[in-house]
C-alpha cells in the first residue's frame, strides 16, 4: 500500500471525523461519548491550526487511512514545551503500521518545532498501543485509576512521555 503522510486540510475533515467518530462509538481509546458534528470538528480544526499545532493524515489509494495531532498539554504558560498527541487509524487499517508512521511524524514535528516533551494518555488495556509508544521511546510515568467511565465500566489511563531534546528552551 502507498502510504503519504501529509498535513491535512479542510476537505479531508468528513474523513477524519469519520474515523474519530467510529472510534469514539466503539473503543475506549478516547474517553468520551459525544460524537463530533462537522460544526464541532470544523472548530477543532481551525483551533488546532490556529494555535500552530499540526493536522496530519496518512493518505492511500483508498483516502484518509488515519490521522494525528498533538496540541497543549495544560493550558498554563511553563507548559509551552510539552504537547500531547492524539492518533487514530481507520478500522480497516489497523495493525498495518501506519499508527507508527503518523507518532513518527508527530516527533520530529514536535522536535522541529523545539518542543521538549510529548505526552501519550493511553487506555491502560490497549496494549497494542503502550507497546508501540514504548517501542519508540517513550516510557510510562503514571497509571491512573479508574478516571474514566465508559460502556458500563471505569477505566484506567496511562501516561507516557517521550523526551525530544535535551536542550533548554530560548526565552
């Protein structure tokens, strides 16, 4: 399969939130249960690319096969070197790597962009994912207890933090 990896635009938003909205409907992968309307994701689009944060998708012949992005991970200023990604892969393409290339991109945009950390919140049964994250660098720094609630039960978050660059940011 040909994959390119590229920023996405506007047009590409009925796909993605395709995508999301099939994992937030079935998965515990994010902890919500509030769909996004085309009005919703229309505004987390514009503020994601507002703010400087990128909107990347994996294209194949098929259309948009997955999709990331990171943005703030707390909204107070100190925090401004720390970024939290979200990454999410169509269901028919999963397990065929491209989870893996999107984090890969979101690092080296991360790191291009002179951020110093990137924080992974990980549902702590997803397996698949804590060892992808782990297999490129990043380790676990906390394991939250039942903090979530969804399909009838609590659910455990995990967090993992990957290290981009040793260096103090210029103020």
């Amino acid at each position: 399969m040909a994959l390119v990896i590229d920023n996405a635009s506007r047009q590409d938003l009925p796909q993605i939130l395709a995508i999301y909205n099939e994992v937030i409907r079935n998965s515990t992968a994010v902890y919500s249960e509030e769909e996004f309307t085309a009005t919703r994701g229309e505004a987390w689009f514009e503020a994601k690319i507002g703010n400087g944060f990128p909107m990347i998708v994996a294209r194949d012949a098929s259309g948009i096969a997955g999709f990331g992005t990171f943005g703030e991970f707390r909204a107070w200023p100190c925090y401004r070197q720390t970024v939290e990604h979200s990454v999410h892969v169509r269901v028919d393409c999963r397990g065929l790597g491209l989870g893996r290339a999107l984090v890969v991109e979101l690092l080296a945009r991360a790191a291009a962009g002179a951020k110093h950390v990137m924080i992974a919140g990980i549902d702590a049964d997803n397996a698949v994912s804590i060892e992808l994250h782990r297999s490129l660098g990043f380790t676990q720094v906390g394991h939250f207890h039942e903090v979530g609630f969804k399909f009838g039960r609590w659910l455990d978050l995990v967090f993992m933090e990957c290290m981009l660059s040793p260096t103090l940011p210029s103020l």
